[in-house]
C-alpha cells in the first residue's frame, strides 16, 4: 500500500506536469514556429544572394571604374598616357567628346557601339534625359561608358567587367539580425511636391521628392526617417545609426521599403539595410543620410562595412 504521504506528493507531481503541458506551446505551434523561423531564413538568403549577383553582374556597382568630369570643351579619352582623361581599362584611343551648352557628343577613335549599334558617335543623352543615358559599348561589351549630369555638371561614368572592384569582390558580412528587425511601421504624408536636399559625397546637393516621413518604435522608443521618392515604386530611405563607422560604413546605409497600404502601414526589414555604392568604388555619386534620418539607435541587422581585399590587379 503507498504511504499517503508519497500518494499526495505523486498526485501533486502529475498536477504540475498536466499544469505545464497545458500551458506550454502545443506540437503544433512549435511547428508553426519552426516553419516561420526557416521561411524567413530562406527570405533572407534569397534575398542577400539577389543583392551580390546584382552587385557583381558585368555592369554592377562593383565595375566601376572612372568618374571624370565633362567640362565645356573637348575631351580626349582613352587609356594610353596622352589622353586628357585617361581609362583605367579600355582601349589606348576611346574618342573625344565636345561638350557644348550643357550638351555631349561623341566621336569615336576604337571599334565601338552606342546603345547596342555600330556607331561612329554623335549626340548624346545623360541620365537625365527622360530615355536615360546613351550607353557606349567598347572592348567587346565589357566596358560600358555613360554621361551623367549631376549638380548643373556633366561627368563620364566608366564601367568595366575586368575591374578588380569586380574580380577581387570580397563577399558581404552581415549583422546579426533577425525577425525582431522586421518593424511596423506608420507612413505619414508630406504635402504634394515637398522636396528634401540631399547632399551626396562628390559635395553637390540635389533636391529630391519627399513624399513623406515613416514612424516606427524599437524598445518603446518612436523614430523617424524622412522617405524619399525616386520613381522605382518604393520608398527609398538614406538612414544613419549606432553602427555608422562602428561596424556599418561610416556615410550611412539605404532601405527600399514597400508604399504604405490605404492605412498608411508598412514593414520596415531593417535587415535588408544595404551600402551605397560608394562602399564599393570611389566612382560613385552616393546621397548621404539627411540630418532628420540620423537614428540614436543601433541597427545590428543589415550589411555591415565592407572590408576590401588588401590585393590590387598588379598583385592579381
């Protein structure tokens, strides 16, 4: 016969195991669980793996190779030595270019094409024409040569599959993260036509469409970022936190976030925090974060800085 002492301590022990089974997670939401924790894992490294092919693609951010500046005059370009503007790759003789009343045009000296056509050269538009830059094709399609206008000036943007930004990519490192960084958030309208200046790092400031500003709170504390609009659909935000030279690239980090619903609500996936081009190349014309879209806040989800391999091409 069980004492019953023993007896009442045995049905106390079956009371509290029944206890906790009834207030711990069923089977089936820890499935649930498992199952939301590997679609945003697998989210996230589609996502991360998307974002290197498009940095690394031939023509990618990482190809850049010139930034040269189109004054009023002519312009010898090439990569031979007595080129007034001269390629890092390319042929010895690309040809010059006369600009003219804020205007370009081209006359080619190597085998060329201008927007996929054998050409000899002629006029060309900017990435500020409504049908985008003429694009010059030289060296079979691997250097890629547009015009760009930025603060009342017109420079030339070179781009090269072989550039050792390219060849030599180092891979991206990645903070910690996680669902928690996944935020809801609140878009708040600016009137129609409001603009923000944005200053970029080649020191000109540009005027950009500023429809609004999105809220979001982390640990209890509300944020603010100032959105900006560049016509691709998306609010664009140009942010700088914590981390900014303590882990993230010093000029701050980019955010595409989704257009907020009738509600004014959306996501922010702070993981998908990315470095501007100008982390990549020193040709780049990257916006900076506007003084209003500077966090006291760490963002530990993202890209982190990135680290250059110590090599050069002549070491390749």
């Amino acid at each position: 016969m069980v004492p019953a002492r023993t007896l009442m301590l045995l049905v106390a022990s079956l009371l509290v195991a029944a206890c906790n089974r009834s207030n711990g997670p069923s089977a089936a939401q820890l499935a649930a669980k498992a199952k939301a924790a590997a679609e945003f894992t697998a989210g996230e490294q589609a996502w991360r793996d998307q974002r290197r092919a498009e940095l690394t693609k031939p023509d990618g951010w990482t190809s850049l190779v010139g930034l040269h500046w189109l004054d009023p005059g002519t312009h010898r370009v090439g990569s031979a030595a007595d080129n007034g503007i001269r390629l890092l790759l390319g042929p010895a003789h690309l040809g010059v270019f006369r600009v003219n009343d804020g205007k370009a045009r081209f006359v080619a000296d190597a085998a060329v094409t201008v927007d996929g056509a054998p050409s000899k050269g002629g006029p060309l538009r900017s990435d500020a024409d409504d049908a985008g830059p003429s694009v010059i094709a030289f060296d079979d399609g691997k250097g890629l040569a547009t015009v760009i206008a930025r603060g009342g000036r017109l420079a030339l943007r070179v781009k090269h599959a072989d550039a050792d930004s390219r060849t030599h990519f180092a891979g991206l490192e990645y903070w910690p993260g996680g669902p928690q960084w996944r935020v809801q958030a609140r878009f708040i309208p600016h009137p129609p036509g409001k603009t923000l200046p944005i200053a970029n790092i080649i020191g000109t400031t540009d005027e950009i469409p500023n429809p609004g500003v999105v809220e979001f709170t982390r640990n209890g504390t509300p944020y603010r970022l100032e959105a900006l609009d560049e016509g691709e659909g998306t609010l664009f935000l140009v942010f700088a936190d914590r981390t900014s030279g303590h882990g993230s690239y010093g000029a701050g980090r980019f955010l595409d976030a989704p257009m907020p619903d009738a509600q004014g609500r959306l996501v922010l996936d702070l993981n998908r925090a990315y470095n501007p081009p100008c982390a990549f190349t020193p040709f780049a014309t990257c916006p900076l974060p506007p003084p209003e879209n500077r966090l006291d806040l760490r963002v530990e989800a993202g890209e982190k800085a990135y680290r250059k391999p110590e090599h050069t091409s002549k070491d390749a």
